[in-house]
C-alpha cells in the first residue's frame, strides 16, 4: 500500500496528543483545532481530510492495514442512521464531559485527549477485526464532513 508523504507527517499528531496528552492535557486542544480546520476545509474539499491529513487515518493507514485480518466490516456501518446514532451519542457524551469541567482549561483539555485515545483504541479493535479504516465509516467527525461536503455542493 502507498502512503502519501502528507500522512506520514501527520501520523505523528496522534501519539502526541495520546501519549504526550495524557502529561500535558494542554496538547488535547490540537484536537480542536483539527476540528476547526478540517470542518471548515469540508466545506469546499468534501473529505479531503481524511484520506489526506487525518492523523489517525493515517495511523489506520500505515500501520493498522499491516495488522487487520481483513474481515468484511458490518452492514450496519453502511447505514445512515447507525452512523448518525454514533454521532449523536458520541457529540452528546463530548458535550456532557465538557460542560462538567466548569470552564476548566485544562480538564476541557483532558476531556480532548480522553475522547482521543477512546476512539482510537476503538479504531484498533475495529481496525484488527475487520476492516482498517472500518472506524472510518462511523467516525463521527467522518459522518460530519461527509455532510458538510454535500450541503456545499
Ligand atoms: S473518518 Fe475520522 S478517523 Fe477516519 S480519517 Fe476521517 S476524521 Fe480521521
């Protein structure tokens, strides 16, 4: 599999806010400000973000396609309301968590890099059962720029 120069320099975001995250919950604000960018680049490049600069898109990429079992993914993931459902109880939870900080900066920060590592250890076990880039079909943030992408055209 071939690898684009722009993964493999965002592939390292992902072990800084995961690892270096859980030191410095500071660094979960990369998270967000990924966020911004990627949301607002949908707008006029539909998913370009993903296949391109997503720094677990390009961990799932690199490293997850080597060891995945290549499993067909569930049917379920293919429907557009299950993906819905995972955004909604994902983006509810994200809320939740934020506003029980109190305006914390750096609990907001932490609540970022937690909800990083959760999807990412969700991605692997994902990633090993079935497909690698199975997350993808149901990442929330994935469902969002998907939408985004259509309302602009
Ligand atoms: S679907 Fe989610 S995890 Fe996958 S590449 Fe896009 S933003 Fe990253």
């Amino acid at each position: 599999m071939k690898y684009k120069r722009s993964q493999i320099l965002m592939l390292w975001f992902l072990p800084l806010i995961t690892l270096g995250g859980l030191f410095n919950p500071i660094l979960g604000y990369l998270v967000l400000a990924m966020m911004v960018f990627f949301l607002t680049l949908s707008y006029f490049k539909g998913r370009f973000w993903c296949w391109n600069l997503c720094p677990r898109g390009a961990f799932l990429d690199i490293i997850m396609s080597k060891a995945s079992f290549k499993k067909p993914v569930p049917k379920v993931f293919t429907r557009h309301w299950f993906r819905w459902i995972i955004f909604i109880l994902f983006s509810s939870f994200l809320m939740f968590r934020i506003i029980r900080t109190g305006g914390n900066i750096i609990a907001i920060g932490a609540v970022f890099v937690s909800m990083c590592i959760v999807t990412t250890i969700i991605s692997i076990v994902l990633g090993v059962a079935t497909r690698h880039r199975s997350w993808c079909m149901i990442c929330p943030m994935g469902t969002l720029q998907d939408k985004i992408g259509r309302m602009s055209k």
